[in-house]
C-alpha cells in the first residue's frame, strides 16, 4: 500500500522548470528530447557560463555535436564540455563531480526530464560537497505509465542505496 501511495505521489507531482536564477554552470544528462536545447538555452541566456553535457556517446566529435544543436565553435570551445565517461545516472553525478572540483563549480543548475530530476539530482546531492549549491530545473514531458513506473522504481533503489552502509 505504501509502496502505490507513494508511486501516485511521484507521478502526479513531477518537478518543474526553474526559474531565471544565474548559476556557475548547467549539467544535462544525455537522454530524452529537449534537455540540450533547454542547457544550450540557458549558456546563451547568461544564466550559466558553463555547460558539461554528461553521458555523450564516445564516437560525437565536438564539431558534430555543435552542428546539430547550432552551437558556435567559439561557445563550444569557451562554454561546452562533452564528457564521455558516464553510461549511466549514477556515473553522470561521478563525472560531473570530476568536473565541478576542476572547474571550481558553486553552483550548478542540472536540466533533465521531469520524470528523470529525482533521481538525477539525488545522485548529485549524495557526490557533490554540500557547499555546492544545486537548482533543478526539470524539462516537461508527457512520460508514460511504464517510463514513470520504471523510473519510481529506480529512484527508489538508489535513495536506498544511499541509506545502507558501504561494503
């Protein structure tokens, strides 16, 4: 019964947009339509000066990835990172926290699907120190029943993982 109370409680009340808050950086996580567009929206908007783009397939090369999403080279070189070492949501916070220690991040904005902010921001929460302060700001989608079942299935395995003492 707790277990359906709380999927209800997650599906009816996904995260939404943030608002015009500027941060040092935005991360988006590779996967659903419209997260890089939203990162790429927010770099041109000023509200970031930084973008780290997680989880990108290793064969994208810098020019073939500015070409698609219409990024200049010169942003692409002084604001656009390409990380190709994530496979996955728990790897995405590993290198993003590689990335926010060398790039002397305080705070970041992380744009992923509102189906997908839960669990991506608890997993930067649990790697990042907690002076660093995080803003989410969700991409509104239209997720099926199976995606947020999925999902809430996932997000409660990693907050419970997170509880349980480390081997």
């Amino acid at each position: 019964m707790l277990w359906a109370l709380g999927f209800l409680v997650f599906a009816t009340t996904l995260p939404r947009p943030a608002g015009d808050e500027r941060t040092d950086a935005v991360i988006v996580p590779t996967g659903a339509a419209g997260r890089i567009g939203r990162g790429l929206e927010i770099v041109r908007s000023d509200r970031a000066r930084l973008m780290l783009v997680t989880g990108v397939d290793p064969n994208v090369k810098p020019k073939e990835f500015a070409a698609e999403f219409g990024v200049p080279m010169d942003v692409m070189e002084c604001c656009v990172t390409l990380g190709f070492d994530a496979v996955d949501t728990r790897s995405n916070a590993a290198e993003t926290l590689r990335w926010v220690e060398d790039n002397k991040i305080r705070s970041l904005r992380i744009v992923t699907s509102d189906w997908h902010m839960r669990r991506a921001a608890g997993e930067l929460r649990y790697r990042l120190p907690t002076n660093v302060e995080i803003v989410e700001d969700a991409v509104a989608t239209e997720p099926s029943f199976a995606i947020l079942m999925i999902e809430y299935n996932k997000w409660l395995a990693s907050t419970v993982s997170h509880w349980l003492p480390s081997a």
